[in-house]
C-alpha cells in the first residue's frame, strides 16, 4: 500500500494532510494492547495455559473488554472503474456467489484514502517489536509500552512479546475496504464524505461505553453500584442549563474521580 489521500489534476499523488505523530502512536499503543489480547486468546482457543508474563503485560496496559479497528479504505487506482478489467474467478457455494477470487501484480498498490494514521501505526508496533528482540530492551522510541527498567528482559518476557509478533502476522485480521479504479476528483469526494460527514460523539456517551478507561471502569463498577443509581445520571452532554435536571453527566462525573 502506498499513502495519497489527494492527487492533482495531473494525477501526481500528493498526501492531503501532514501525518500527526502523536495520534498515530496512540494508535499504535491501541493495537499493541490489542496484540496481547489476541495472543492471550489464541492460547486461550487452543487449550494452553497464559504464562504469567502475558498477564502482567496485559494489566499494565490495561484490560479492555473487545477491541476492534475501523477498515482501511483504499483505491486500487491500476485498473479501470469498476475494477472491468481485473483477471479472476467468481467462488460459489450453493449455487451463489459467495466471493471473488482475484489475481493482483506487484505494480497493483493499494492507495490508501483513509488510514494512512492506522498504517502508520501498525508499522510503528511492528517497529517496537522488532526493536525490543534485537536489543533485549524495551526501545525509547516508540514509546508504546510504559516500562523504567533498563535492564535486559528475561527470556520469558521476550517470549510473551514473540506471542504477540506471530498472533500479529498469523491470526490477526485488518478490514480494508477496496474502491476500484477511482479518479483524481472520485479519491477527493470520498475523502472529503468520509472524514466531514460523520457526526461527533457527545462526550458523556462516549465516556458511558468506554470501559477500557479505569477512571470510567470505577464509575461504572463501584461509585453507580455504591453510591448512586444509574438513574441520578442523564444521557448526553447538558448543554442548555435553563433545562438542566440537576443530574450527573458521565463528563461530570469522569471529572471528578480523575484524581483516581
């Protein structure tokens, strides 16, 4: 795959926006938890015990009860509209199409749309994880797992992280969503519906389904099972106070226990 949100009229590709670094690490912290779930469950799946190390790796960087990441979307921009010139077979099962198999060459990249922060981010954790068996310490860039020891890691430890490696290249999935042969104005109008189209998230209601945050993880599990009732909590941000009900917000709430 290859970076180029914007092309110009003379279809030289362009990148539409500067990569933000720090959002792409927090991605990358994201997809690294992720790994170690994955690797916990894949022994989990096969009937083998979870070595102690996975454990601890996982407690540190926080348990989360799913993880998932949005698809990838992509141009395939090497052929034409529609993809009508594509060499492959169309798959049945029951006598109905269940897939198409397709034939793709070195020169078919995949053009990404939307991304280019996840992309960057998986390369990142592969980054940290190829640093971290090479020297035996975990590296100071990326900074993706939160450790002050500089002392070399025991073989256990290295192994949990190997876990995490081959879950990553052998059992792990990434959704990529393909548009076929898009022109220089078509890449520019999905970019623009999908990153412009969508609508914010009111902070209390997102705070409300995340549990993978302590601060929200106590909220839910202690203070509105002690203290109060999910009923003294309204759903949404309160933003006109002439109809304020006097009830907690989630973003009130969150507020207050950050001390924690």
């Amino acid at each position: 795959s290859k970076v180029a949100n914007e092309r110009q009229e003379d279809g030289t590709p362009a990148t539409q926006r500067p990569l933000d670094e720090a959002h792409a690490t927090k991605l990358a912290k994201y997809i690294l938890k992720g790994l170690v779930t994955a690797a916990i469950e894949y022994r989990s799946h096969f009937g083998k015990k979870v070595s102690v190390e996975l454990e601890t790796i996982q407690k540190q960087m926080g348990e989360q009860v799913y993880l998932s990441m949005q698809p990838i979307v992509v141009n395939l921009r090497s052929c034409s509209p529609g993809g009508k010139d594509i060499q492959g077979q169309r798959m049945e099962q029951d006598g109905e199409t269940a897939c198409f198999k397709i034939f793709l060459s070195q020169r078919d990249l995949f053009y990404v749309v939307d991304g280019q922060h996840r992309r960057y981010a998986m390369e990142l954790v592969f980054e940290f994880l190829s640093e971290l068996r090479q020297n035996r310490k975990y590296p100071k860039k990326p900074k993706l797992f939160d450790s002050d020891s500089k002392e070399a890691l025991s073989s256990a430890v290295l192994a949990a992280w190997d876990e995490c490696d081959e879950v990553a290249r052998a059992f792990c999935r990434v959704a990529v969503e393909v548009h076929l042969g898009l022109g220089v104005k078509q890449e520019q109008q999905l970019f623009h519906d999908l990153n412009n189209l969508s609508k914010k998230v009111a902070t209390s209601l997102a705070l409300r389904f995340d549990s993978a945050n302590p601060v929200n993880r106590f909220i839910q599990t202690d203070l509105l099972r002690d203290i109060l009732q999910w009923d003294d909590v309204v759903d949404g941000d309160v933003t006109d106070w002439h109809n304020d009900t006097g009830k907690w917000t989630f973003k009130d709430l969150a507020a207050v226990n950050a001390l924690l």
